[in-house]
C-alpha cells in the first residue's frame, strides 16, 4: 500500500534517536525520479543534487534529523543487484 510522503515525514519526525526504513521495492518506476537513478548509475559519474528537485523536502528532512544527533538508517531486500554489472 503506498503511504504518502507527510504520511513517513510525520513518522520519521518522532522518533528519539534511531529509525530504519525497510525497503522491499524490486524496481523504481517512480517518474519524477528517473533522471536521477540514471544519474546514479555507475558509467554516469555523476551524483543527483540532493538540494532541489521531488527529493529535496526528504533530504531536508534527514539532514535536520542528523543535526539533532538523530541516526536515520535504510535496509534494502533485493532479490537481485540494483546496479547493472
């Protein structure tokens, strides 16, 4: 079920001192951030700018987060690599 993105900003504004984000996603079809994992890639050598764009309210929300002292923590299940090679 998809959550939205105030729906895990509220949850990962209230924890104390550590959180993990489970991710179980097989593939990124997520319009809006196909210019960046195409960036990611490695023959790219190139790095998505982390200050602008759909992404930048959630990187906002992270970098305030590790201000505080807080460690937020991502877990990735994949049944195979998320990078070609």
């Amino acid at each position: 079920m998809p959550v939205s993105y105030r729906e895990v900003a509220v949850l990962f504004g209230e924890f104390e001192k550590s959180t993990v984000r489970l991710e179980c996603q097989q593939t990124y079809k997520i319009p809006d951030e196909q210019e960046d994992l195409r960036r990611y890639r490695p023959e790219s050598r190139s790095c998505p700018d982390r200050t602008a764009g759909p992404n930048s309210e959630w990187h906002e929300l992270i970098r305030a987060r590790r201000a505080e002292g807080k460690v937020m923590q991502r877990l990735e299940v994949a049944r195979r690599p998320f990078t070609p090679g």
